[in-house]
C-alpha cells in the first residue's frame, strides 16, 4: 500500500545513519585519524519526512483556454467532501498543477503548482483560483489533507462537490474529472533534501514542502509517452498551419505583402491551439510502462 511505501525513505535513512556510526568507532581503534562529525540524529531523520499533509488523491484533467486569444482569465475550482461513516478526514487539500507537471521525471515539487489550499481542521471545503492565458490542460488533486482517499460509499448519497467556474474570460471542459489518483508526499523544511520550493498555505501562512507523482491512472489512453505518436487532432492542426504557412510564403514571393500576412497570422493564430489539441498527460517513458501495466480498465 502507498503508506507503507512512502515511509520506506526513513529506513534507509535510519540505516544510513546506524552504518555511519559504527565507522568511526572502527577508525578509532586503528588509529587511522580523526573521527567524522556524527551523522544525523534518529530524531533530526524524522523531521525530514512529514505525515502531516502526506495523502492520496483524486485528480482529474480540465482542458482550459482564453475565450479570446491573448486575453486573460480566471478559473475557480471548489472541492467539498462530505465524509460520513467511510472516511474521517481531519482536513481536505485542492491543487491545480500544470499538465505537463509530470512530464520530465514523473514528479513535481509544491513550488510547480499554479494554486493549491488546504481546508482549517475540522472543515471540509478548499477553493482555489488561477488565471489562464493560454491553451493547457491542467491536474486537479482533491482529497483528505492527510491519509488516503479511501473511495466513496455506494448509493445515491452526495458524498462531494467539485465545482468549476471562471469570469466569462475562459472555455473549458472536463477531459476526465476522476482520471485517476495522485500520491503527495509532504517533507519539513531541511536544506539537505532537493524537492523544489514551497508553496505558501493560504490558512495558517505556513510554507509547505510536498511531492506530487501519479500513483494510479484508471485508463492508460490518457498517458502520453515521448515515444507515442501526435494525437490525430493535433497532427490535423499542424497540417493545416503549415499549409497557411505555404501558401503565404507564396503570395510573399508573388509580392503580396498584405495577403500573406493574414494567412501568417491565421497560421499563427492555429499553433497557438496546438496546446489544446491533446488531452494527455506527459509522463517519462518508464512511469507510463509501468502505469499501463495495470490488468484492468476500470471505464
């Protein structure tokens, strides 16, 4: 299980450090020189990890998009579980990521994500907010602050919300809104551990350090391999831009200045949608390996 898995850095550390002090007490005896300064104590290990904010996520994919090129919006996202007898949450986070997140080591680090909130204890509601001013597809995690998402009872019952609303400035549609599930791995704040920067808890003012990586994905189609071809839409996209392209260069050379500059801009105006053009998420080669190799399709 992901709980068990995400304490095994502690014992190694904790074996690293056992292994470290045995070594001086070793060169002591053979007079080999001065001894090395201590390791890191047991306790000073612990504080490296942290439970607290440690969980599994849902995430979903939203496709988003200026409703006019070049312009700016907002997009509001509300999460709100209503825990009953199937989960005892203390508190609920919400991120949005960016969807190419994961794409070049199957991680991302807290400092990567475009909005993230946590709930106060004892309260089931976080909002989020952030602009869009262009094209993307963007991660969305909810779930307990701490601790798995341990699913939803069965029945007609209404056991959470997820909500998404913008400013009238912005399109956008769900790609798949339970695409999967996110594993987050909170850390404290020690120098001598690399996991990016913070990102800034908008309840208690606190900066706080987490992992973010795709842990279990329901339907392999939605991963995008660096050896995957271009998605159809996309290709068709970029054939047409390029045809505009041709054809401009063209009139360009036939001296018509002012004709080829509206197809240029047409083409233009058609690679800025490239980025619309494809709903999966870019993971490394071996993550999407090993995330396909579930032996079933839960859709």
């Amino acid at each position: 299980m992901p709980p068990l898995r995400l304490r095994t850095p502690a014992v190694l550390l904790a074996l690293g450090a056992a292994a470290a002090a045995v070594a001086p007490v070793a060169r002591l005896v053979r007079g080999d020189g001065p001894t090395a300064p201590p390791g890191p104590t047991r306790a000073a290990q612990a504080r490296w990890l942290d439970e607290d904010g440690t969980a599994i996520l849902s995430f979903g994919l939203l496709r988003v998009a200026p409703a006019t090129p070049g312009a700016r919006g907002t997009v509001t996202v509300r999460y709100e579980e209503r825990p009953t007898d199937y989960a005892r949450f203390v508190a609920v986070q919400l991120l949005v990521l960016p969807g190419d997140a994961f794409g070049s080591d199957g991680r991302a680090f807290a400092d990567r994500t475009r909005a993230w909130a946590k709930s106060p204890a004892g309260s089931y509601e976080a909002r989020v907010a952030f602009d869009v001013t262009e094209p993307a597809l963007v991660v969305v995690g909810f779930g307990p602050f701490s601790g798995p998402d341990t699913s939803r009872p069965l029945g007609t019952r209404r056991a959470y919300t997820l909500d998404v609303t913008d400013d009238g400035r912005v399109t956008r549609a769900w790609v798949d809104a339970d695409a999967g599930e996110l594993t987050v791995k909170a850390w404290t704040a020690r120098p001598e551990i690399v996991r990016g920067g913070p990102v800034r808890d908008p309840v208690d003012g606190v900066d706080r350090w987490f992992e973010v990586r795709p842990e279990l994905v329901f339907d392999g189609t939605r991963l995008r391999a660096p050896s995957d071809p271009e998605a159809p839409q996309t290709a068709v996209v970029r054939r047409e831009a390029q045809t505009l392209e041709d054809r401009a260069r063209a009139l360009r050379d036939a001296g018509k200045a002012d004709a080829a500059a509206d197809l240029e801009r047409e083409a233009a105006d058609l690679r800025a949608t490239l980025g619309a053009t494809d709903d999966r998420l870019p993971v490394p080669e071996a993550l999407a390996a090993r995330l396909r190799r579930i032996p079933f399709q839960w859709r």
